[in-house]
C-alpha cells in the first residue's frame, strides 16, 4: 500500500511540474500574441499552439528515453561540476524529486500534463468566439 501511494504522489508530482509549466508557457506565448496579433482571442490560439509543440517535444523525449530502456546512464539528466585539481569541496548532490517512478515515466507524465491544458485553452477559445 505504501508504494502505490508512493507511485501515485510520483505522478501526481509530474502532472502537477506538467502544469505548471504549461501555464508558465500559455501565459507568456498568450501575452505575446496578445500583443502582436491584437486581440484576446489571437493570444489563446498561440499559446495554444505553442503549449502544444512544447507538449509534443517533451512526448517525443519521453518516447526516447523508453525506446532507450535502462541504458540512459543516471548523469545523462544531471548537471555536473568538473571536478579540478584544487577543488577542496564535494559538488552538490542531484536532487531526487521522484521517488520511485522511473525517469521515462515521469518524463511522459510531464509531457501529459502540459497537454491536458491545451483543453482549458481551447474552452477560452470557443467562449471568446
């Protein structure tokens, strides 16, 4: 019970950094093509656009990670410091925000939850119409 519970706050988690980053996208493309295009209805179409590719890109990222299997090595996603001679620190360890998922999956549920606000887009499309 207590894994399930672990896997579901992993997805949730990723759907949530989904989202969020969706919103973040929408709103910044739908001020731009507010601006530029002249209207209300411009800006959503947009960011619409824009939060679709960006969903699609990250689907297509995802799809490779799974297509790779486990031969991704784990400093493939992880910033790096060169370690130098005269170093006299450790480097900061990564930060491990899932728990047990594996990276394919929460990268696929990222990559849903930006597009599952391309409906709440397209709804303040068909309004503003």
């Amino acid at each position: 019970m207590k894994k399930m519970k672990t896997v579901i706050r992993d997805v949730f988690f990723a759907l949530v950094i989904g989202m969020g980053c969706g919103l973040i996208l929408s709103l910044f493309f739908g001020l731009v093509g507010a601006l530029i295009g002249g209207g209300a209805a411009s800006g959503l179409s947009s960011a619409r656009s824009a939060v679709l590719l960006v969903g699609g890109l990250v689907l297509v990222a995802s799809a490779l990670q799974l297509l790779k299997g486990g031969n991704l090595p784990k400093e493939a996603f992880q910033f790096r410091l060169k370690k130098k001679q005269t170093q006299d620190f450790d480097p900061p360890e990564p930060i491990h925000l899932f728990r047990i998922v594996p990276r394919p999956y929460t990268t696929l549920a990222i990559g849903v939850g930006i597009l599952l606000l391309t409906g709440i887009l397209d709804w303040g499309i068909t309004l503003l119409e």
